[in-house]
C-alpha cells in the first residue's frame, strides 16, 4: 500500500501559484528526498501535506483516505507528523517539555515515546532539563525530530535536515534517521538541498524546479545521471 499518494495538486499564496501539477507518492517504509532550487516551493509542498495550507486543487491520499478536507491536527492523529523549516522550537522550554508537546495525540504513550526518543537522541536524554535555546544547532535538529516522533508517526516529514549543520552532526542525525525507518517501519519525507547528502539516505527523490516536479527516480539512478551530477553535484 502506498502511504501517501499525491495527485496533480496546485497551490498557492493569494492569487500567487507556488505549486504546479504536483504528483508523487511514497511507499511504505520508503525514504523520498525533494530537492531543487530556492524558492521552487519544497516548503509549500510540506505545508499542504501536514495541512496548514490548503491546496487549490489535486488529490491527496494518505493511508488510502483522502485527506484534502482534514485539519492539521486530525493528520497528526493519523500519523504525520513534520519536522518544519527553522525548527518552530519552543526556546524558553526545556528539551523534555519542547518533546512533551509533541506527544498531545497519545498522552498514554507519551513515557514510552519518550524513552524511545532517547534512545534514539542520547544527546537530548543528557540535555533534558536545558532549555531548547541552549542547545546547538544540530541537537535542535535532534528535538524537532525527535518532537516528532512524539506522535507515533507514520511518515515523517523533515524539512530541511542539515541547514546549518557540521557534516558529522548530519551523518548521526541521518544514521539516526535510517534506524528509526528499520526498527519502527516509518516512511519518510525528507527535503534537503545537500544533494548528494538527499540521494544518499533516499531510496526516491524528486527534484522541484519553480514549483514543477522537473525530474524523479530511485536515487542512485539520479546519482549517476549526467543532467543531475552537472546541475546539483557540480560535478562537470
Ligand atoms: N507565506 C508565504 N506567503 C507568500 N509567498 C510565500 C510564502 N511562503 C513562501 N512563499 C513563496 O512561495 C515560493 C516557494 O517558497 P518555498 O518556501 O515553498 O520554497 P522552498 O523550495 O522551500 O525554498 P527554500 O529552499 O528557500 O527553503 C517562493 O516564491 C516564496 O517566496
Ligand atoms: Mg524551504
């Protein structure tokens, strides 16, 4: 079964159309990258997804049921769940309570879930009474997945996993994330602009260009494809 299945969707901010005959799917258990250019609308696509904005026109299918018509809440219930762009993370919190928010779905499980986050994020067990806004950059990274993963979810969805990020934070957090798809079956979403970084933890990817999905398929296809190398790998 596909867990998300995503038909000719457009969407825009006011009369300003972003995104374009948009169509793709993820399977179960399957990690897609996005990438492509700044502005060519990886963002919106996440928004629509998780809900809060709504498409013009096109399907959306999650677990089989569309979803075009439900809120963003209803979707995390469902098990999305999205890791946003700048982290949207309550600074002035601690770690723990930053991670306690993310578990408003399933309060019962939330001892469990968070034990699991911890394991997964040793890193965030040993900074669980710091304030989020004292942590480093990549162990900010850290707690919006592992917020996330608060919620039980299905598909993961990670916007931009390594801006801002060392190399060796990126591999752990990207290690990290390949277990978590192994150990508890969850699909993932992944934009990322480090193109080699996107095609090397995915199985697909799709590359954006001005709101279009300009070219797909299963990463090392796209790693050894000419066109990909000169244009996002510099490579000549
Ligand atoms: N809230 C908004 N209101 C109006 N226009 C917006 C809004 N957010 C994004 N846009 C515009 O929509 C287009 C797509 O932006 P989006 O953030 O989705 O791109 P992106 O691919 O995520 O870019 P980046 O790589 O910089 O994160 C851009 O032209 C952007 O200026
Ligand atoms: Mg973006």
């Amino acid at each position: 079964m596909r867990v998300l299945e995503v038909s000719d969707l457009e969407a825009g901010y006011g009369d300003v159309q972003v995104l374009r005959s948009v169509s793709m799917h993820v399977n179960e258990e399957e990690v897609v990258a996005i990438f492509g250019s700044n502005g060519s609308g990886k963002s919106t696509f996440l928004k629509v997804l998780i809900g809060t904005l709504k498409p013009w026109g096109g399907t959306l299918k999650y677990m089989d049921h569309h979803i075009e018509d439900l809120p963003p809440e209803e979707r995390v219930r469902r098990g999305m769940a999205l890791a946003a762009e700048g982290r949207k993370l309550f600074l002035g919190m601690t770690v723990e309570e930053n991670l306690l928010l993310g578990a408003w779905t399933n309060r019962e499980r939330s001892k469990e879930n968070l034990e699991k986050v911890y394991t997964y994020f040793p890193d965030l067990y040993r900074k669980r009474k710091d304030l989020a806004g004292d942590l480093s950059g990549g162990q900010q990274q850290m707690l919006s997945i592992g917020r996330a993963l608060m919620s039980n979810p299905k598909l993961l969805m990670i916007d931009e996993l390594s801006l801002g990020l060392a190399p060796a934070v990126v591999t752990k957090i990207a290690d990290v994330l390949l277990r978590i798809r192994e150990e508890e079956g969850v699909s993932m979403i992944v934009v990322e602009q480090e193109v080699s970084l996107a095609l090397d933890i995915s199985d697909r990817a799709y590359v954006f260009d001005l709101g279009e999905i300009v070219d797909e398929g299963r990463s090392e296809d796209l790693l050894r494809r000419d066109s990909i190398r000169k244009t996002y790998l510099s490579v000549l």
